[in-house]
C-alpha cells in the first residue's frame, strides 16, 4: 500500500522529469522571438523580417474564406505555427510565466507525452475558436490558446476530483468566472486587440483533452 509520502514523491518526480518539456519549450520560444527581435534593431539584413514572419506563420482567418495563401500548406501549417510567434518581449515574458505556472500544475497530473497532446490540441483549438470568431485584418499570434487550453485541463481535473469526492464545485465556477473578467478587462485596456476568441478555443479545447487523457477522478490534496 502507497502512502502520503510516497505518493507525493512519485508526483514531484514525475512532474520534474517532465520539466524538460517545458525547457525545451521555453527555449524555442525564446529562441524565435530572439531572432525577430534582431531583425527589428537591423542586426540581421532581412527587411520586414517580424512583418514576413507574421505573414507566414501568423493565423490568418481571411487565409481560409479566400485569401490567396503564401504557400500551399499554410491554410494548415497556420493553426500551429502561431503559437510559437510572439509580439515582443513583453508578450513572450507574460506567456512564458503563465507557461511554467501551468504547465507544472499540468505535468503534476500527467506524464510529458500527454501533456504535449494537451498542448497541441489547445494550440488548434485556439486557432479554430479564432477562425470561427475572429474578425478583422491583423494575424494572430501567441500561444495564449495553449495556455489557456492548460488552464482549462487544469480546472476540469479540479471538477471532476471535486464531483467525484462531492466537492463544492465553486471554487471552479469561481475561476472561470475570473478567467471571463480578465479577458474582458484586457480586452478593454488593450483596446480590442486581444484575441478573446483564441482564449476561448484554446481552453474548450484543453478541457475535453484533458477528460479524454485523464477522465478518473483523484483524492483531493489537504
């Protein structure tokens, strides 16, 4: 029989295996802005360059009701490849923080693999709540769908071990509700710029994902 104790060592030794997932991540992330911070102070010769990344690899809605694609996988490639482009410094510096506090509660629950699928699913469900959402002329980046989709992996563990334990759920309703106003009040102090309906898709998405590789509901922690 597994006690408290030993339980607890398992879970930090599995969620600090799986730190190298998200080293990894953060290193990518920081490695693109990097470069297109470079293109922007002239360092490397490439006119444009942050302009004709976005271009690329921005999610662009219009891309997919009759705008003539850059190349031929990028009506594709797009519900991906947003979430790795960010808008500066400040922007990657936020996500990547949301980033580790996240995803550590998310490999806390499951291993490095599931917590990819988790990602990866929030990333195109993000792109599909921008798609059916969205409006206007500007691309989407950031990998706030991602994020949010972890958000949404972690609150429907909370629902399900608080259902499953006959729980009070309002600490759950409590956070979705706080996750609506500081979408509404970013958006607001942003003046229309944040992309509200990535947020949405993202974190619809990171729950189903999270009930589809993980649906059993555990013992509440003290």
């Amino acid at each position: 029989m597994t006690d408290s104790k030993d339980a607890s060592s398992d879970r930090f030794g599995r969620s600090f295996r799986g730190y190298g997932i998200l080293v990894g991540l953060s290193l990518f992330l920081v490695g693109v802005e990097v470069v297109l911070q470079l293109g922007d102070l002239g360092i490397l010769d490439m006119p444009r360059f942050r302009n004709v990344a976005y271009e690329n690899f921005g999610f662009w809605p219009g891309i997919l009701s009759g705008w003539t694609a850059n190349y031929a996988a990028q009506p594709y490639t797009m519900f991906f490849t947003y979430s790795f482009l960010h808008g500066g410094l400040l922007h990657l510096v936020v996500n990547l923080i949301t980033l580790w506090s996240l995803g550590r509660a998310v490999l806390d629950r499951v291993r490095a693999p599931k917590f990819v699928l988790i990602y990866a699913l929030s990333m195109f469900g993000g792109a599909v709540g921008f798609a059916l959402l969205g409006h206007g002329f500007r691309p989407m980046v950031g990998a706030s769908g991602a994020l949010f989709g972890l958000a949404g992996a972690v609150l429907a563990w909370n629902y399900v071990d608080r259902f499953t334990h006959a729980e009070g759920l309002f600490p759950v309703a409590r956070a979705v509700v706080f996750l609506i106003l500081l979408n509404v009040v970013l958006y607001y102090a942003m003046d229309g710029l944040l992309a509200w309906e990535t947020h949405l898709g993202g974190f619809l998405m990171g729950w189903i994902a999270a009930m589809l590789v993980d649906p059993t509901g555990r013992q509440l922690e003290d």
